[in-house]
C-alpha cells in the first residue's frame, strides 16, 4: 500500500538511503505533536461532558497530555495510558512544571490499552483527539477493548471518544511547517493530512530535516494511516460489545464536524 504522496513521495524517493523512517509518536515527531494546540473547543466539550458524570477520568493513549493537563487544572483526577514512552515523557515534563496540588491528579502508565487491566473503575474513561480511528483496523480487538472499558467503569459511568465526518472523494489538507532554531539545532517539519488517497483512508505525511550545531544532518518521515470511520462503522461496533451509545454530538472544529460520542453500559443506555 502507498504510504506517501505529493511532495512526500518525492521527498521519500529522492532520500531513500538517506532518510530514517520513525514511529509518528517518537523523538522529532512527538516533539512536533506537541505542538498542536487544543482548541478551545474540544476543551469546553470534554470538561462540560466529564462534570456531568464525575470527576474520576481514565484517558486512554493520553499522549503528551494535551487534554490531560487541562482536565486536572479543572479539577479532574486523570489516570493516563499510553504506548509511547516519548509522549509520555513529554507529558511528565509538563506536569512537573505543574503546581504541586494539580500534579498529584496526574497518574501515567505505560502500556497497551488493548491489554488494559487497571486495579481501579472511572467516572469517564475517554479516548480523544479520533485516536479510534488508530484503534479501527482489528475491529475484533476493539470490541475486546471496549468490553474491557465497560469493567473499567463504575456504575452510571460512561466513555466518550471522538471522530472527525469526512467528505468523500479525495481531499489533501495545505501543507502545515514548523521551524525551530536553538543552540544546538535547526529543523523543519513539513506534515500534509491525505484524505480517500487511498480508499477509506486518513494519510498523514510527516517529514523533518535537522541540522545539529556539530554538523550532522538527519532526515527522518513517518506516516499516519487512520481508518475514516464512519457512524454507522460505529453503531455496528458497539452493537457487538457491552456498551451502547447514549449521545451523539456534531460540532464543527476547524475544516471538519467533530463527532463527540457518549457511550454507556446497555443496561444504563435506555432509562
Ligand atoms: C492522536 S494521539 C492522542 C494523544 C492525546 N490523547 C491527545 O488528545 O492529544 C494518539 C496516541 O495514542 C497512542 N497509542 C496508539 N496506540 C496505542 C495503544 N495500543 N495503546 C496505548 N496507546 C496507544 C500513541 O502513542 C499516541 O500518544
């Protein structure tokens, strides 16, 4: 299968031997996630969501923390898993910066959430920022995960995830760039979002170039491939699993409709 395309493609190609192919969550490329901001939006949704049901959060592939943070700056006591050790550093280096009384809500693990298996239930346990769709390509394993929410959450609890509604037809988002300059570097990442370039498909293309200040020069690419999942993709996922869907909310953030959705046990879906 194509992993890359445009400018990235030739970039790959005109590179070959010289560029290292990295994990998307790893070294350069978890630095440059972290820049991405949160949009004051998905914040207010997650937390006005979250106080409806209490405030005992599992955040599930919680990343660098960006919603993390937030949630325990609002009083949220937030365990967090996540499979990169990267992002996860990330996050600690954020929290230490963290007034003492806020890092004390702050919990990591590291670990698979397709093997999650926590001493502890949650108000909410949530799966932001359309990881699901990372999550998608085994369905039968993410029906084992969210069975293994449900036992994760307390009665009345519930789990929120969130996914993007695309258009169809093919679609490539403008190129985005950072560039950094410090003492000991200069880098700059290009990374282009792919859209049905290849069928059903959400392709990232990511490529950074370093100049370190001894000389050396590194070229490293990766790629996203996330599965446009789809509402009825997901009615027919949970139709399979112990929770049902109780809620349904479409925002538009940005070019795209987010879709937040609220998931419950099906025992406690239709009161
Ligand atoms: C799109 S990022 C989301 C990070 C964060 N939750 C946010 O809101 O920005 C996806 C995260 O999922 C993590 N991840 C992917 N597969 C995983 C798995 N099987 N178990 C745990 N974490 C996983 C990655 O390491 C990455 O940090």
């Amino acid at each position: 299968m194509q992993h890359y395309f445009g400018i990235f493609e030739d970039i790959h190609k005109l590179y070959e031997d010289k560029i290292q192919n990295i994990g998307m969550y790893d070294s350069w490329f978890a630095h440059f996630y972290n820049t991405f901001p949160l949009p004051p939006e998905e914040q207010e949704i997650y937390i006005t969501k979250c106080l409806q049901y209490g405030k005992e959060i599992l955040e599930l592939c919680c990343g660098n923390g960006r919603l993390t943070i937030p949630l325990a700056q609002n009083g949220f006591k937030v365990d967090g898993i996540d499979l990169s050790k990267d992002m996860l550093s990330l996050l600690d280096k954020k929290v230490e910066e963290l007034p003492k009384s806020i890092q004390k809500r702050i919990q990591t693990t590291y670990g698979d959430v397709f093997n999650l298996k926590l001493n502890k239930k949650y108000d909410v346990i949530l799966l932001p920022a359309t990881t699901i769709c990372i999550l998608a390509d085994d369905v039968e394993n993410l029906i084992k995960l969210l069975n293994l929410i449900e036992e994760h959450l307390k009665n009345g609890g519930c789990f929120i995830f969130d996914y993007r509604s695309l258009a169809e037809g093919q679609e490539m988002s403008e190129i985005m760039s950072l560039c950094e300059k410090s003492e000991n570097y200069t880098a700059l990442t290009l990374m282009q979002d792919f859209k049905n370039f290849s069928p059903g498909r959400i392709i990232g293309n990511f490529y950074t170039q370093i100049e370190h200040a001894d000389g050396r020069f590194e070229r490293v690419m990766t790629y996203t491939d996330k599965k446009n999942i789809t509402d009825s993709f997901v009615n027919d996922l949970f139709s399979h699993s112990n929770l049902g869907i109780a809620e349904r909310e479409k925002i538009p953030i940005g070019h795209d409709e987010w879709i937040f959705t609220i998931a419950k046990r099906k025992s406690e879906c239709y009161e």
